[in-house]
C-alpha cells in the first residue's frame, strides 16, 4: 500500500462580519421583509411543535391545506405574506403588535424587525 502524502496550502480566509440578517448579507432584496416573515414563520412552527399538532390538526386550526402546513414549516414562504402568517399568529392565539420608529441611528437603511415576547 503506497503512502499519499497532501501539500498543505495556506490559505487566507477574510471573515466578514454578518449585518444580524442573511438575507441582507447575501444581498437579496427586501431583506428586511424576508427576515421579518422567517421570523413569523419560525414563531408559529415553535408554537405548532410545542403543542405536538399533526399537521392536519395545525392545518384546521390555521383554516389552510395540510401541504401548506408542511410549506410552512419547512420554511417555503413563497406564497405566504406577512400579513397571513400574523393571522395564523391570532389563529394560535397570539397578539401581534407593530412598532414604528425612526431608524437608528448609524444605520443606513430602515429595517424590519420581529421580536417574540413570553410572559
């Protein structure tokens, strides 16, 4: 059996600090959008998982298919606006709450945000 041996190559690799959203650090449009509706969407999964719903049971109380409830909770928001998932919020018996404010300063574009709240 013959030995292989592998030349090392240096390499440098520039680390980039992330902007906090993914969307906007791979340059896709409306990143702020996008991020809020992953956001809602993750929200409404850890609801749905928590409460251990099949997906036919998630699917009558969001009043959707049950292949939209497996798009859901894979993540293929395509054909969900925000608005819908903010009423599968209420659907879950959820308050969602919207706060408009000036954008922060240092900050080079407005942005759209959703925050979580347990009580």
């Amino acid at each position: 059996m013959a030995k292989t041996t592998r030349a090392r190559a240096e390499q440098t690799i520039a680390i980039e600090a992330s902007s906090g959203n993914v969307f906007e650090d791979l340059g896709l449009p409306q990143a702020g959008e996008r991020l809020a509706k992953a956001e809602l969407a993750r929200g409404i999964r850890h609801i749905i998982e928590g409460k251990r719903w099949t997906q036919r049971r998630a699917a009558e109380v969001l009043a959707i298919a049950p292949p939209d409830v497996s798009d859901l909770m894979r993540g293929k928001l395509a054909r969900f606006s925000q608005e819908r998932l903010e009423r599968f919020l209420n659907a879950l018996d959820m308050d969602v709450q919207i706060r408009v404010r000036p954008r922060a300063a240092g900050k080079k574009q407005a942005d759209v945000t959703v925050e979580f709240v347990s009580v």
